[in-house]
C-alpha cells in the first residue's frame, strides 16, 4: 500500500519534471525506505525474523514459502549451534554463584560475562533457529538487566532460565519467572524493599516497562502499594558462607508489609502474605494494558518504529485469547498485511547490522579461536573486533544500564556515531586481521559456512567482482547509478572487463564490501 | 541587537528582585572572592581569563560574553534523575538533616550560609567563588499535570519542552530558528543523538574526533563512494551520506587537542568533544552531553555518590579550563528529569520531583543561588514527599536563549509553548 503510494507520487515527481531529471541519480534522491528494501518479501521475511539473510536461509524460505518457513522458524531448535556454543563458551551452562566461587570470589570476574556475552553472538551468528534468538535478544531487552551490576553472575542463570526458557513460551509464564529471578530482584533493588524501608524501584519499573506500560491504567498509588506487596521478596545474598545458595529466591515473611493494601482496584486483606504476589501478578497479567503493551512492543520490533494501530489491537486480543502465547502473537503478526507492507520501515540495530555483514560474508564464527588457557586448552577470546565494535557503537550485548533495554527506532540508532562505528567494524572485518584467515584464506575457514567474501575477491575483472558483491551481499539489485559508481570506483581507470592483478582486486573490492555493507541497501530491514 | 538582549537580561533582573522574601532566597552575591582562589592547576591564559571573569561584573562581562562572536549553549543531561538535594545541599533548611538521617552531607562546602555543596563537587567551588558557576534551586516542572516520576516518561517530556501541544524535541525547535550555516551547528557529543533534537535532521552525534574516520585503506575514494551511494537512497541514506561528508570535513582541519585532562565518564568525554569543536571553529551553536554519573541512587547513595561527584565536577572544570578565554562564548546548562524524594529510603532516594540546575559560563551571574526555596517542612512538600518546583526548567532555557542564543521572546514561546519561559519568569541569572 505505502509502497504503491510512493511509486505513484515519484512516477508523478517524474514525469512533471522528467526534463530536469535526466539521470537516474536525480530521481532516486526522492527514494522512501520500501523502495531501498525492494519489493523481495522473503528477503523482507527474512531481514526481520533473523539476524540477517544468508544464501541457505533464502533458499530455503523460497523453496517452501513464507508461510511454511515461519512454522518452521518458530518450531525450531539448533542442537548443533547449542553444542558448539557450550563448547566454547562453558561458563554459560553452570550456575553463577558456582562461577563466582570457582574463580575466586572476583578476581576474574569478566570472563563469565564475557563468555555470556560472546555466547549471545555467536548463537545470534550460527544457530538455525533465528527466531529464537531474536526473540531472546528482543526479551532480553524487554526485562533488560545489566550485566555488571551485580559482581555474580546471576544474568547467566536469568538469561538461561527466564529469558531463552520462555522466549517462545508464554509471556505469563516469563513474567513470573523475571519476578522469582535473583538477577531482576537486585537489579531492581527490591532485595532492599523491606517493611518500613520501602524501595519503590522494582515495582514503577515492573508496572510501566514490564507489564502495562506507560498510560496503561495504573496510578501513582497502584505503584505504592506494589511495592509494598513485593516487599521482602529477595535472595539469599550472604556471601561466603552460603555461597552456593547465593542467588536462591526467598520470600522473608518478617520483611514483608503486613498492612491491607488497594492494587489495581482489587483490595488485600492485612495480613496477606507472600500469596499476595502471585495474586498481583495475576491481576497484572489479565489486565488490557499489559496485552496492549506487550502487543505494541512486538509490533515495534517485528513491523515499524510507530506500528500500525489496527494490528496492535489485533495481536493484543489474540494475548488475551490465548493467556500470552508468544507463537500466536508472532504467526499473527508475521503473516499481517500490515508486516508484508512494511520492508524497509526499520533500521538494522548495530548488532543486527555487525552479525548481518558477518552472515552475510558467510562467516559464522565469532572472530579470535586462538587462545588457549592455562592449561594449553583452546579457548574463544571472545573481545574481539564483533564485541569491541559493539561497545564502541553503544551496543554491547547486556551492556544497557538502565531497565528500559535498548531503543528499537531509528530515531535512535540513526546517527552518525553509530553509523561512524559500523563502518569501523566493517573496515576491520575486511581488511583487519581479526577475520582476515577466515576471508583470505578458505583452507583454514573451519566451518561449513561459504565465505561470500572470499567469492568475491575470487573474481578476475571488476564488473564481476561487482556484480558478484551486490548479488551476494545484498541479494537485490543496486540503482544503476549506484552500481555504475561502484564499478568506476572498483575499475578506477582500466576497463572494466579486462582482468586486473589480484592484489590491486582485492583490495578495491575488500573497499567495496565495506561501503555495501555500510549503505542504506544493507542497513535498511 | 546588544540593547535589547541587555534590557531583556535588566528585566530579569527586576523581575527577580520583585519577588517576596523566601526561607532560602540569597538576596546578595557571595562575598567578593579572591582572584586567586580561582585557576588553581590551570596554565597562565586560563588563570588570567579566570581573574578576569571574576573581577568582571555587570555591563562590560555583558557586552563581552554576548557581543563578540556567535555564542555556544551546551546541555547537560543528567541521566536518571541526579538528587540535587545532595548535590546543592540546603544545609540551613532545618528539616534536611531530619528526613535524610543517614544520607544527609554532614560537611557541605558553604556556598552563601544556607546552600552547600556536596565536597565530591569541590572542583566547582573556585568557579563559584569567582562568579562563573551559578545555580537555580527548586526546578521543575510548574503545571501539576506535567509532573511524573517515571525515568522514561519524564526524560520525554523533559526533551520535548512540554508535555503536549509540541512537535520533536526542543532543541530541534532552536535549531530550527537558528541562521547558523555550520555543518557542526547541532552536536551531539554523545553517542547518540538525544530526543530533544528529535524534529531537526542536520544534528550530528560524535563521541571521539580521535575516531572520526571509517580507516579504509581505499581513504577519501571510500568516503565519496558511501557520499554517492547513500545520497542516491534519498531520505534513508541522509545521515550515511552526512557522516560522510563530516569524515571529508575533518580529514582537511581535524579539531585540536585537549588541554587539560577530562575524566573517563560520559560527561567527560562528552565535554572534551564539545570544547574540541569549539576549539576547532567548528561553530557549534547548541551542544548536548549526556551526564551517566550513576544518578539514580535508589540503595547506597552516599558511596555512590562519593564515587561518581567528583567526576561530575571534575569533567565540567576541565571544559572550563581548557576554553579558557573561549568560555566567554559558552553557557553550559545542566538538567535532570526530576529529582529525587526528600525523605531518604535508608540509605538511597526514591523518584521525587523538583531538582536544581547549574550554570556555567563568563556571562553567568555566578556566586549566588538563584531561585526561590519552597522549604522541605511537611506542608511545603509536594504530595507530602517531594521538594516543590518553584522556577520551571523552561525559563531557565528560555531566558539563556534570548540573552545568548539571540531569540526573540516570541520565538521562546514557540520553543516552549504556554508562557512558561516568558521573560516575566526569568530569574537574571545573566550578566
């Protein structure tokens, strides 16, 4: 619809003033982001629900349909991915105040977080099952933590057992997992919520980030008196001496305000006890404004920075119809006229932008294998140019300190030093050494991916290797204007269809994929 | 143009003097201080350009600050509401020390008798001292309806200037008004840019010059490759296409070197760019910093607090010292979403509602405490529990946009709609 719109208006813009607009260039500077996204609904599909198309994903999205390949994507699982993630990266898999313990009380304290971090990427990198992992990066922001508040890693057992545990579950069932998490009640300070030193931290940021959002029919008072049934919910916290009991959820009934409370227009009787939570959590959950809100927030990420209001009322009924089934919700709305209207409305984050230009290029290992620990076992460094770049680019995996999670709009992500960063990691990724065996050398490309890069480079004159960089980088053809200025800056003064030396090739298309990768073509999902 | 920001900034000036006694008004100007208790570790031109601002008063730091050359207002926002209780702490209000028994400042650095400052700011104290560094208690928003103690919420508001009735953010309402023709008139010094310049897309965010560069070794063919590609995506590839033209910009006059040393936070590296480009003559009309100082001090202020003030302070005396004479063309302005609760949470401080704001600058009438003190005791509070905005954020902004950036007080109210920064609220906290 937006889409047939804005060609009418050019095809207007052109032909009134087609005697000014004699080169393609002109008219394409009245683009709309539909039209750089291209009219290619798997690539679309596939821009949204992954961290990026590859070659094999858009084959097989073509072979079976849209609509298939969205069952598939939300039925999947990646046991291999899963299997080679805990191999490298182990720490993920064990308990964090164990890891705490074992590495000695903080003296090394970044190496869990990093492997947590690294293990994020990688699986957003390699595993099958993108939705999944989307899906977990999207909740990940939703009940955001940050990951150096608390020294034990208790974001290990929250990423695993809230976050990925119920990622495609039912939102009911995450909700009430984030509130029996001890990395969420320090987060959020209600460890320090006590009968008579009331915190209101936890319960303003439950009701307006994790549940009913802004405006969606809680007061001031509702808030108060939340906090009051969530006071004395913590953890047990007194290290050393319980130190693997560290991080389990208890309820202290002696912490816990005894008074009779009003929340959400339902009273409590004085007296209530721990039974109250579970009873204001219910009332949360069956609230309009939570199906609203949560509604919204998935429209937000999967269909427009503003989503379209129709469809927000739509997935929010089907919340309440289905008690918070996260599938339905999904299967709703990536089969929605209002999402195939929708290519190219959102811009790449940088980690979708960082791990999509690695997909891209066919490499699916998060960069620098070659470390080995102490005891000469090999090991993943895992701070390389992908996380470095990250952080550079405010975007490192868990790194946003407050509770909102990171934005989802342009508004945000749209701006220069962000941008500024891309080009810095792409710059690295092409002609740095961090991926320069896995680009320049295929013998030691370990995995099974398909270096798209190494294809390219593998081209003998510069028309190929441009047409070879566009097709398998971008998968859609570029304005000729655009391709012409790629070819004259590849063939610079020779002709384009005689053969050059590989070294001066190679290095003008190393250039070229940096600036692919870093235009509105690539950036644009 | 000179005449009529003076008179504007004289109308101020009476229109504060008109107000009635309040419990914490301070009706004169801090004690004339010492030249020399300003400068302190800076190099001869910065102690000179200090001596200078502090034996400054009235018409001449007036015409000197306005005049010369196109003025630079910076924003700083303090990020998840900075308890400014703590921070200008009124010591003489003699329910402070009862509602905070065990947050309280024990020793303030006293600032006029009744305000203090936190010792974790005693970098600013000389800059106080010697005229240059002012604030304005009690700050928030006027109308009740505006007032939210949500981060999220108030941050929005806060940027966009009013709480409906506007479109983008208020500083794209500025830019939109300003004649600059500065590539770098809109900066961003942070990572981002901020919602308030939501509405105006020529805003540029940098977060180090030292980076300004994607490094390619293909250089300037790569950078007028990404110029041509993006330019022909139209609207989607306008800040590509922008980014590209800034790296071309500072390949030919890259900005100069710090000075002096600024402190590993946000607000420091955000500060060193800022003064970086206006070092540079890169004419930057507005800047914004985002101040990540760990505000939001829900449990263990106090050590919180003692870790990150003195970065605060000592990322803004750095911007200070390494302008030097240039400060005469720069306000710098401080800002938080609201403030915190008057009564301590044993040991930290729930989301409250009026705050105070900072001025800096060789046209600020420093050494004082500007404003009006509504008084902590229980009637005074706000619901009971908060401290009671009695000068809203906006005639602070207001009153430096018509007496440095050169708007007309009809052009205020269309940045802030509502008669809210109209002159008649101003507080004459300029020279």
């Amino acid at each position: 619809m937006m889409q047939r719109r804005t060609f009418l208006q050019l095809a207007g813009y052109s032909a009134l003033y087609g005697g000014l607009l004699a080169d393609f260039g002109r008219s394409a500077m009245a683009m709309e982001p539909g039209e750089v996204a291209g009219s290619d609904l798997d690539l679309h599909l596939l821009r949204r629900i992954s961290f990026g198309p590859t070659p094999a994903s858009l084959a097989r999205v073509r072979a079976v349909g849209r609509a298939a390949y969205i069952e598939e994507q939300l039925a999947a699982s990646d046991l291999l991915a899963e299997t080679l993630t805990a191999a490298l990266y182990p720490l993920i898999n064990t308990s964090g105040s164990a890891i705490y313990l074992s590495t000695g009380a903080g003296f090394v304290v970044n190496i869990h977080q990093l492997e947590l971090q690294s293990a994020m990427l990688h699986r957003a990198l390699l595993s099958s099952a993108q939705l999944h992992e989307v899906m977990v990066d999207f909740w990940n922001d939703h009940f955001n933590t940050y990951i150096r508040k608390n020294p034990v890693p208790l974001k290990i057992d929250f990423d695993r057992n809230v976050i990925r545990a119920n990622a495609l579950g039912n939102f009911k069932t995450l909700l009430k997992a984030s509130v029996r998490s001890a990395e969420m009640l320090h987060y959020l300070d209600n460890w320090l919520n006590r009968s008579g030193q009331i915190n209101e931290n936890y319960a303003r940021e439950l009701l307006e980030l994790h549940s009913l959002g802004k405006g969606g029919g809680y007061s001031e008072a509702d808030m108060k008196a939340l906090s009051l049934i969530l006071s004395g919910l913590g953890f047990i916290t007194d290290l050393p001496f319980s130190a693997l009991a560290y991080g389990t959820v208890q309820f202290n009934a002696s912490q816990h305000d005894g008074s009779a409370k009003h929340f959400l227009g339902v009273d409590f009787p004085a007296g209530g006890g721990e039974a109250e939570i579970d009873r204001a959590l219910d009332l949360i959950l069956a609230h309009p404004g939570t199906a609203q809100h949560i509604a919204s927030k998935l429209c937000r990420r999967f269909v427009a920075d503003d989503p379209p209001a129709a469809l927000v009322e739509r997935v929010a009924a089907t919340f309440t119809a289905t008690g918070g089934d996260i599938k339905a919700m999904l299967r709703l709305i990536l089969n929605s006229a209002e999402f195939e209207a929708s290519a190219g409305a959102k811009l790449k984050r940088p980690l979708e932008a960082m791990v999509g230009a690695l997909r891209a290029c066919g490499i699916n290992q998060v960069d620098q294998l070659a470390n080995t620990n102490l005891f000469g076992i090999p090991v993943a460094a895992p701070n390389g140019l992908l996380f470095n770049s990250l952080v550079q680019a405010g975007h490192e995996p868990f790194g946003w300190v407050p509770p909102n999670g990171y934005p989802d709009s342009a508004d945000y992500w749209g701006n220069s030093n962000t941008m500024l960063y891309q080009q810095k990691f792409l710059v690295g990724l092409v002609e740095g050494l961090s991926f320069s065996y896995l680009l320049s050398d295929p013998i030691s490309f370990l995995t099974l991916g398909n270096s798209v890069a190494t294809g390219v480079t593998r081209a003998k004159t510069p028309r190929k290797a441009v047409s070879n960089a566009v097709a398998n980088l971008l998968f859609t053809p570029l304005p000729e204007a655009a391709s012409a200025a790629a070819l004259a800056f590849v063939a610079q003064d020779a002709d384009p269809d005689a053969e050059m030396t590989n070294t001066e090739l190679e290095k003008r298309v190393k250039g070229l994929v940096f600036v692919l990768l870093a235009s509105p073509w690539f950036l644009l999902r | 143009m000179l005449s009529r920001r003076a008179l504007l900034t004289l109308l101020a000036a009476s229109g504060t003097a008109a107000c009635g006694s309040r419990p914490g008004e301070t009706t004169a100007p801090a004690a004339a201080p010492p030249a020399a208790a300003s400068g302190g570790a800076t190099s001869s031109g910065v102690t000179s350009t200090t001596s200078t601002g502090a034996v400054t008063t009235g018409s001449t730091g007036g015409s000197n600050a306005v005049g010369t050359s196109p003025h630079t207002l910076v924003v700083v926002f303090q990020r998840f509401a900075a308890d400014w209780l703590n921070l200008l702490v009124p010591y003489g209000d003699p329910d402070y020390a009862t509602l905070r028994p065990n947050i309280k400042v024990g020793s303030p650095l006293d600032l006029d008798g009744y305000f203090g400052l936190n010792p974790g700011l005693a970098d600013l104290k000389p800059l106080y001292d010697s005229g240059r560094l002012g604030f304005v208690a009690a700050t928030g928003w006027l109308p009740q309806e505006a007032r939210d103690r949500s981060h999220f919420f108030a941050q929005s508001i806060a940027e966009a200037g009013a709480r409906s009735g506007v479109s983008g953010g208020w500083l794209a309402r500025v830019m939109l008004r300003d004649s600059s023709d500065s590539s770098w008139a809109a900066l961003a010094a942070e990572s981002a840019v901020p919602a308030s310049f939501q509405g105006y897309a020529g805003a540029i965010a940098v977060r180090n010059f030292a980076d300004y560069n994607h490094g390619s070794v293909m250089g300037d063919a790569a950078t007028a490759l990404i110029e041509t590609i993006a330019g022909l995506a139209g609207t989607p590839g306008e800040r590509i296409r922008q980014l590209a033209e800034g790296v071309r910009e500072l390949q030919a006059s890259p900005p100069p070197e710090p000075t002096v040393s600024y402190p590993a936070t946000s607000l420091g590296q955000g500060l060193k760019v800022a003064a970086q480009a206006i070092r540079g003559g890169l004419a930057p009309r507005v800047i914004s910093v985002s101040s990540e100082d760990d505000w939001d001090t829900h449990v263990n202020q106090v050590s919180r607090h003692a870790a990150a003030l003195p970065n605060f302070a000592g990322a803004l005396r750095a911007f200070h010292d390494d302008l030097g004479e240039l400060m005469d063309g720069v306000t710098l302005v401080t800002m938080t979403e609201f403030g915190r609760k008057a009564k301590e949470n044993l040991g930290g401080t729930d989301h409250g509602t009026a705050s105070s704001m900072l001025l800096m600058g060789a046209g600020v009438l420093g050494g004082r405490v500007h404003g009006q003190w509504p008084g902590l005791s229980a009637s005074a509070l706000y619901q009971g529990e908060d401290l009671e905005p009695t000068t809203d954020f906006r005639a602070v902004l207001g009153e430096i946009l018509a007496g440095r950036l050169g708007l007309s007080p009809a052009q205020v109210e269309e940045i802030f709609p509502g008669g809210y920064a109209a002159p008649a609220n101003w507080r004459g906290f300029l020279r």
